[in-house]
C-alpha cells in the first residue's frame, strides 16, 4: 500500500454561516488521478477553496492530513510551499507585474521556505524555458504581465506552465476545462499528463466527461449536497455522460 497523499475526514465547511460540505472523505495516494464530479452548487469549487485555504470559507468540523502535516493549520501560502497547487475556473489578471518576475518570486519564496538558496537569474531563465515547452506557451506570453490580454486557453494554458515550474505534490484543478476549444483542451490535459509521476497526484474537478478522455482518472468521486455519494472508476464518468445526475440525485434523495 502506498503512502497516502491527502486524507480528507469528515471534512465540514460553509460560508457567511451557510453550510456546503457536510462531511467530505476523500484519500489520495501518490501517482494517482481523481475525478470530482457532481452538479452545480454540490461543494466541488468548495472544496478546492477549503483545502487551498480561502478564508472566505470556515471549517466547522473535520480534519485534512497532507503528507504527515494538518494541512488546516496551514497558511495558504504554506500549503502552497509544501506542495498544493490550485489551478483557478477562472483564472484572475495581475496588471504591471509581468509572469518571469511572478514566477522568479513564488519558485524563491518556495525555496527560501525549505532553507534554499534562491535560483541565480541564469538558472531561473533556463527553468522557464524547459518548462515552456511543457505546454507550449509562447516566449511572447511569458513576458507578459500574468493573464493581461490572454484568452480563455491562454489563461489555462499559463497556470499549467505554473504549475510545470512549482512541481507541486498535489495539483487541484478546478474546471480547468472550462471555455476550452478542443486544441487548447489538448495542449492543457497533455501538459497535465507529462507532469504525471508515481510521487505527485491530481485533483481534477469537472463537468464534462471529455476532459477524462484526455487525462485519465483513477477513480471518479461524484459530489452532491456536500457529500461523496458514489466513487468508481472512469467507467462511472461515461454513466455520467450518458445518464446525467437525476439518477444519482433520485438514489440518494430517496
């Protein structure tokens, strides 16, 4: 048995008082690729934001374990630092600070956190460039201040080179197939899977079965109400397709 990853339990939390998980269980292990999936308004996009430590939301019961740390103790900028990564549905524009020194800033904070020396200009240049090619972002675009003028792919495309220069442990992505044309889906996904490695796994939330037809999940959780009500392999994401969620709904609200 590998070690696990993440370990959700009985994990609560809301906003402005108003309850949206209501006891999420969730174990991820190394290597692996989970699916979340679930209708409007289920707590998927929650989720993502408790666990990267929005303080917007509040955790009222329930623990999350991140690789021997309580991961809910944690600032977001340490959770951060030891390894969560959050890629946005909506990725936000910061106008005047341009992506190199965006970048050159968050991989030294990471590095400055483990008690490492900061990356010299000439090796940072050399990482962006390798990761670049990871998912094919234009020289243009990296120059660029974050997001400013980029398309709906762009934007994506940006947070997966990102997400290429942190390396984190556990990469949540959050509807990154959202406003995706099929080249832009496939350049992300692809991105995603070359990240892949047997000590690092990924949470993907989605809608859409077509994102899973390019990375590939291990298990399929669907989310409703606030609860994991089913898990089961891709299989399960195909159901979804074909049946929709009125059956699921039918199941549990019976």
């Amino acid at each position: 048995m590998k070690d696990t990853l993440l370990e959700v339990t009985n994990l609560h939390a809301g906003i402005e008082g108003k309850e949206i998980l209501k006891g999420i269980n969730l174990t991820v292990r190394p290597g692996e690729v989970h699916a979340i999936m679930g209708p409007n308004g289920s707590g998927k996009s929650t989720l993502s934001e408790v666990l990267a430590g929005n303080p917007a939301f509040t955790v009222t019961e329930g623990s999350v374990d991140f690789h021997g740390k309580q991961l809910l103790e944690l600032s977001p900028e340490d959770r951060s630092h030891e390894g969560l990564f959050l890629s946005f549905q909506y990725p936000v524009e910061i106008p005047g600070v341009s992506m190199v020194n965006f970048m050159r800033a968050a991989i030294n904070a990471k590095r400055k956190y483990f008690d490492e020396e900061p990356l010299s200009a000439t090796e940072f240049l050399k990482l962006m460039r390798q990761k670049r090619a990871i998912v094919e972002l234009d020289n243009k675009l990296a120059s660029r201040s974050v997001n400013e003028g980029f398309s709906g792919g762009e934007k994506k495309r940006n947070e997966i080179f990102q997400m290429a220069v942190l390396e984190p442990v556990l990469s949540i992505l959050d509807e990154t197939d959202s406003g995706l044309d099929i080249d832009a889906l496939r350049i992300v996904a692809g991105g995603v899977n070359k990240l892949k490695t047997e000590q690092n796994a990924t949470i993907v939330i989605t809608h859409y079965q077509r994102l899973l037809d390019y990375i590939r999940p291990d298990f399929v959780h669907v989310l409703y109400k606030g609860r994991i009500v089913r898990t089961g392999g891709p299989e399960l994401a195909l159901e979804l397709e074909e049946r929709g969620y009125d059956w699921i709904k039918e199941e549990v609200d019976k």
